[in-house]
C-alpha cells in the first residue's frame, strides 16, 4: 500500500465531495512507534454556519477555532464528557466546514486497538466516532494536526463502487436532521448503524 498522505487539494474541494470520497480511503495513526490503520466506512458532513448541527452556527469560538482554517487539518472535540470526535477540515480558510468520520474497518493494529479500546470483537473496535478516537488513541492534544504530515493522515485506499455507497440523515444531533450529509458502505458491519430512511448517494 502506498502510505503517501492525500494532497491538500482532496480537501479544498466542496464538503459533500470529500464526505463521499473518504469512503474507502485509509486512516493511518502512527502511535508509540506502531502503525494503526482503518478504512473509513462511514461519515457525515457540517457545512458552515448555516447548517444549524454544525459547530460553527455559533460562530467562531475558541473550540471551533480550527473549523476556520485551512483545509486539510484534524478538528477534534470532546463530548458528553467521555467521547473524543475527529474531523476533516475541508473547503476553504474563514468557511467553516468539515466531515466527521464515523467509523473504521480496522486493518492494521487490530491488537493495539483492541487494548485501547478494552474490547475483544473486531466489530467494537471503531464502529462510531468515540469508538475510533479511542482505538487510535486520539484525542484534543492532536486537535489542529495537519492531515498531510505523517502523524495522523489519510492515504488513498481502494476504489468504492458507486452502488456500495448510501446517503441518509445524520444522526445524534437535534436540529439539520433533514440534510442527507451521512455517507456509509452499504451492508459493511463496521458501520455505527443503519438510519431507516437512505437515498442513492450521487457525486
């Protein structure tokens, strides 16, 4: 596998762009000199501050900071008092958007992750944005890390199929419901969970 980190272009594309081209690229966590690595199964986009489920409806903060930056950079927050989220800075400076990846296939480092995690069933590992954080040991420390560096970054994986991809809502969040931002691999049992309603995803 080519272990080369995305260009910055991938991400100063529009958001639902990238959302959907995540799907099947590689995670890669360099972590205590081991390689963890996962493929993004699932994801979903907030765009700008507009979109009222994105953290930037409130305009710019201290935490969203990030959001408001170049593209191509890790905004990573922290939730309910126990779960860590990453992101994917995207578009462009001073509009903020960026896509939240769900869920990972775990590839590489499956037994670290594991530990991590305090689970033994692949499917735990990181089937939901919490879930990953922790299998990869991430958390607020590498909020703002640039996605092309050799830290934490995403390399180009394999081809997704068209018709292996669905929208639907996103979910866990109160308001924006509406927007079909969700992107998964169809039937994929790493996926964090099924919505009910799903529409054909289109580029």
């Amino acid at each position: 596998m080519d272990f080369t980190p995305l260009p910055r272009r991938f991400y100063e594309r529009p958001t639902l762009e990238v959302a959907r081209d995540l799907l099947g690229k590689i995670l890669v966590r360099n972590w205590k000199g081991r390689r963890l690595t996962g493929k993004i199964v699932e994801c979903e986009a907030y765009i700008g501050e507009e979109d009222p489920a994105c953290h930037a409806a409130v305009g710019k903060t201290e935490r969203n900071a990030v959001m408001y930056g170049p593209p191509g950079f890790a905004y990573i927050y922290f939730i309910y008092g126990m779960y860590y989220c990453l992101n994917v800075v995207t578009e462009r400076v001073d509009f903020p958007a960026a896509v939240l990846i769900r869920a990972l296939e775990p590839l590489e480092g499956i037994e670290w992750m594991m530990k991590n995690r305090k689970k033994e069933r692949i499917s735990e590992i990181a089937s939901g944005p919490g879930k990953l954080c922790q299998a990869l040991a991430l958390d607020r420390k590498l909020n703002g890390t640039d996605f092309c560096g050799n830290e934490l970054f995403i390399v180009k994986g394999e081809a997704v199929p068209e018709e292996q991809i669905v929208a639907g809502r996103r979910v866990g969040i109160s308001s924006g419901q509406h927007h079909p931002w969700r992107f998964y691999l169809k039937n994929n049992p790493h996926v964090s969970g099924i919505p009910k309603k799903t529409i054909p995803a289109k580029k």
